[in-house]
C-alpha cells in the first residue's frame, strides 16, 4: 500500500473549462476509503491536447509539465482516469522523484488500445 496518493493535475485554464477533474474525484474517493493522504502536484503550464499526437509527441509534450513540492513520501501512486500512452504518468512519476519519491506505482482506470496509442 503506498504511503500518500497523486491525481493527475489539470492546468487551472482546464479545469475552468472542464469544470470537474476526474482523477482529483477518483483519488478523493480512493483516498478516503482507504485512509492515505492526497498529494497535489502543479500542473505548471497548459499543454497541447494530445489527442493528435504520437507517443514520442507525447512524451515530449509533457516534458518538465509537473512541479511536486519536496520531501515527498517515499512510496506514491498516481492515480489517473484514462492511460493511454503512460506520458502523462511519466511526467508526473519524473517529478514525484525529483521531490524524494523512491517508488511511483500507478492506478489508471481505464486503458486505451494500444493500437490507438
């Protein structure tokens, strides 16, 4: 079991337009059945959608997108609504290191084909 749980963050400009964040809401819920902390990471610029890019694309896109604020637990999960390529997960995963993390584990609820990554 890890030690705190991560939501994959939106850009504040998303989430206005969004209205609702859905791994914020399933790591909420996850959060409170299982009794762990909530860690909140800084989306810290506005990333193009993904949706037309590769995986390479991807990766690169989301580069340095994510700031934690150190010392973080040594054992995380970051919890997402849909994987498709693991970029964002990535990113996210590199910064909760960078912060002290020693494991990065990932919960995502669904999975696209990979055919379609």
């Amino acid at each position: 079991m890890p030690d705190a749980l991560l939501p994959v963050p939106l850009h504040m400009s998303r989430a206005r337009e969004r209205g609702f964040n859905q791994a914020v809401w399933l790591t909420e819920k996850l959060a409170g059945e299982y009794r762990l902390p909530l860690i909140h990471a800084e989306r810290l610029h506005s990333t193009q959608s993904q949706r037309a890019f590769n995986r390479r694309q991807r990766f690169k896109n989301l580069q340095g997108a994510f700031y934690l604020e150190a010392p973080l637990p040594l054992h995380v999960t970051i919890v997402d609504d849909v994987m498709t390529t693991g970029a964002t997960v990535n990113a996210l995963a590199a910064a909760a290191k960078q912060a002290g993390a020693e494991r990065v584990d990932v919960w995502a609820i669904a999975r696209t084909p990979l055919q379609q990554a």
